[in-house]
C-alpha cells in the first residue's frame, strides 16, 4: 500500500534469523519501525540506549538473552569447539536423560568467567542459570550481539553512531547478580534481613528492625501486593501455556526450551516462590 503503512517484511536480516538472541530481533524491529513508520530517529536512538541501559542493569527477562542453535553431530565431530555443543556435553554429564541429542535445538546463555576464557567456556543452560542466579555478560550481548546489527542501521543516518551509542552515560552503570551456589557463597551463612530496610536483625524478631517497626501495616500490604502480582503474572503465563497446547483443563507439559514464554514462566515461579517465603515471615 503507497499511501499507508500497512506492513514492513524483512528478509536476510536478524528479525527473521534464528541465531540471534531475542533481544536483538526485538530491538532491531523496533528501530526499523521507529525510523521507517514513525520518521523518529531520536525515539529509535533514545529506545536503543534505554535498552542497552536496561541489558547492564540486568533489568531484562533472562527470555530475551537465550541463543539457540542446531546440534547437528555430536561433540568429537565438530573441528572447532562451539557453545552449544560444549554445554550439550556438560548437561549430559550432568543428567543425561534430559540433554540435548543430535537433531535437537540447544539454547544457551553466555555467564560471565574469567577473565579470557572463551565464549564455549561460558554457555550455560538458561534453567540452570535461573535456578542458580548465575550472572549473565551483558558486555558479551553487547559487543557480540547487539553492536553490529544496530551500527548497520544508524552508520548511514546518525554522525558518530558507535560513539552515541554504545558509549555514554548509559553504559556507566553496570549491575551484576550475585551466584547462590559458586565461588564464595558457597561458604556463607545467610542472615535474616528486614523487610523494610534490609539492615540485618537478630533476635526474637524475624521480620523488621527497630526502626521500621512504625512501617508494619505498609510493608505487610507491600508484601501481599507483590505476592499476588506475581501469582496473576504466573496464572497468565500458565494459562497461554495450556492455550497454546489446546486444553484449558490439563496441566503444562511443555518443556520446549526454544520458546520463550517457558523461560518467564519458569522465573515467574522462581520468583512467587521467593516472595512466598518474605510472606511466611510476617506472624501476627
């Protein structure tokens, strides 16, 4: 249609590539959009930099960081070492009845490591790094992922593109999730904290200090809100599951690691289940 807008089609390019994460497909239709549709490049620019802020901040859903690529033959046959092949080795010393086999689709997170070890070294399987609270290398995602794909959309219209965007003030600020069961954490001893604060408390009293004790009713209410927030958000995701098998009255059997509505719906369990226990603190 020449005179509206009625749909764009990309070809050949990461909207429509399986070997990217969901992040940069997501990303690079909305920039076309932004600059094709809308004629706003500062929106598109201020959208990328908003994202990137996000992915260092570690504020994004771990469903948009997944790659997965085709094991085609097993290990000893691949002439270079790649990710998904070394991490369908260690999931099947792990358990081998649940690793990937050949013809299968292995999806993958980057974590970070040592310094220098190679991208193989660090793929990790997206459930093993959501039960563990391993962190991510969103410096990987971002020079590896996101950088040449958006370079080759704003080189052409944006003066400086790499300089406006991957360098800046939203790139300073970098958050990093702490490991539950590696490195040291493996010797410490947790302590309870109070809810409202989060200052160490010990005692009798479980749940606030002494100086949010004035804070009980608002923090209790805060509790319970986030409890059923979460509660809706997994009820939702369930229910697009059970849809999306084609019965309403059976449970989830889905365990298709490709798709990334089982990846939130496993981080929305994880999480209700953490905010349960906040919940279970409070005795009245």
């Amino acid at each position: 249609n020449p005179e509206k807008y009625d749909k764009m089609d990309t070809k050949g390019i990461e909207t429509v590539r399986r070997d990217n994460c969901l992040l940069v497909k997501n990303l690079v239709t909305e920039c076309l959009h932004k600059i094709l549709i809308d004629r706003d490049i500062q929106g598109a620019v201020q959208y990328v930099k908003n994202t990137i802020s996000d992915l260092l901040m570690n504020r994004l859903d771990l469903s948009l960081l997944v790659i997965t690529k085709g094991l085609t033959k097993t290990g000893d046959d691949y002439e270079v070492k790649a990710a998904h092949v070394e991490l369908a080795e260690r999931m099947r010393k792990r358990d081998a009845a649940t690793a990937p086999g050949v013809g299968d689709r292995v999806p993958y997170i980057i974590v970070k490591a040592a310094k220098g070890a190679k991208a193989y070294e660090r793929s990790e399987d997206p459930i093993y790094v959501l039960e563990n609270n391993i962190p991510i290398d969103p410096q990987y995602y971002l020079e590896n992922q996101i950088s040449k794909p958006i370079l080759r959309i704003f080189e052409p219209i944006l003066k400086n593109a790499s300089k406006e965007l991957l360098h800046g003030s939203h790139t300073r600020s970098i958050s990093i999730s702490t490991p539950s069961n590696s490195g040291i954490m493996k010797f410490a001893k947790k302590q309870l904290t109070c809810i409202g604060c989060k200052a160490l408390i010990s005692g009798s009293n479980k749940t606030l200090c002494s100086h949010c004790k004035g804070r009980e009713a608002e923090l209790y209410c805060k509790t319970v809100a986030n409890v059923s927030e979460l509660e809706a958000l997994f009820g939702k995701l369930w229910t697009q599951c059970q849809e999306c098998q084609g019965s309403l009255h059976q449970d989830v059997l889905c365990t298709s690691r490709d798709c990334p509505i089982f990846y939130r719906r496993k981080k929305a369990q994880k999480d209700m289940a953490e905010a349960k226990v906040q919940l279970d603190r409070w005795s009245f």
